[in-house]
C-alpha cells in the first residue's frame, strides 16, 4: 500500500504562520485599546484648565472621563475622588445629578430601574484615589461626541465639560 503522509514541516509552518499572525493581531488590537483620545485627532480634553483646577480645589475631585456610551444612548460620567470630604455631596443618594448640554438647552437623567437600581455609584463612604460613574440616559441622543455639558449634583456644577 502506497500511503501519503503529509509533510511535517508544511503543517509546522502552517501552525507557526496563525500563531505569528494571531500574535500581530493581538498587539494590533491591545495598541488601539491602549490609545488615549485626549491627544489623539486634536480633541480638547474633557474640561479646561481652570475647570480642572476648581474642581479639585473645590470639590474635591477631577474628571476622569466623559464619553458616549451604548451606542449614543448614554452618557458616561466618570470622576476619581482627591479629597472625600469636598466630595461627599457627589456620593449622596438623594441628590439627583443632571447633565444639561449647553447648545439645546436638554436635561438628561440619570435613570433608576426597579431591579438594577440607580445607574450610578453611590457610597456613604467616599474613598481616595477611587474612581465612580454615573450614566445619563441620552432619550433622544441630543448628546453627541463633541458636545459641551454641564453636570450638577446639588450644589455641584461642572460647566463646560466636553463629551469625548
């Protein structure tokens, strides 16, 4: 019996290429997540500078992100805690946060569902270094990337915010 026995080297070399070109890919795909927007295309960062400065020495806080998330359909609002004390009244449940966008005049929500609860992060406790989120429902999707918003919590106003 004449049998065929496929070369060992071409099966190598086959299995060698898709580990070579899954490795590319790999590093492809962890470089574009590892990119930052804030320098990339020119785009301003999320608040100037005088903002950032008064919300740190105000409140306590600085804007970690703001973006579009769900397919336009929410607004993602993230802050990181420097000083707990100032940022209490952002952790506080009763509070309700509003995100107005300065060009129409809209409000949006943060939305609160029976079984899930509110969507954001609220702690009677706020810690140092620690980051929260809240997401605003964009009915509507007035909010777009590019878009200038101003995010109140009580007393709190962040103005000026640009959506990323």
């Amino acid at each position: 019996m004449n049998r065929v026995i496929p070369k060992k080297t071409g099966l190598l070399c086959g299995v060698a290429g898709l580990r070579l070109v899954c490795a590319a890919a790999g590093l492809l795909l962890f470089a574009a997540g590892c990119a930052t927007t804030d320098r990339v295309g020119g785009q301003r960062p999320v608040a100037d500078r005088s903002t950032r400065h008064r919300l740190r020495e105000t409140w306590g806080i600085e804007v970690a992100s703001l973006h579009m998330s769900a397919h336009g359909r929410m607004v993602d609002f993230r802050y990181r805690v420097l000083d707990p004390k100032k940022a209490a009244l952002l952790g506080n449940r009763e509070i309700k946060p509003l995100m107005t966008d300065l060009a129409t005049g809209v409000v949006l929500r943060v939305p609160s569902f029976p079984k899930t609860g509110s969507m954001r992060q609220t702690s009677t406790r706020l810690e140092t270094g620690r980051s929260y989120f809240m997401l605003f429902a964009n009915n509507g999707m007035v909010v777009k990337t590019g878009s200038r918003v101003t995010v109140t919590i009580g007393d709190f106003k962040a103005e000026g915010l640009t959506v990323q």
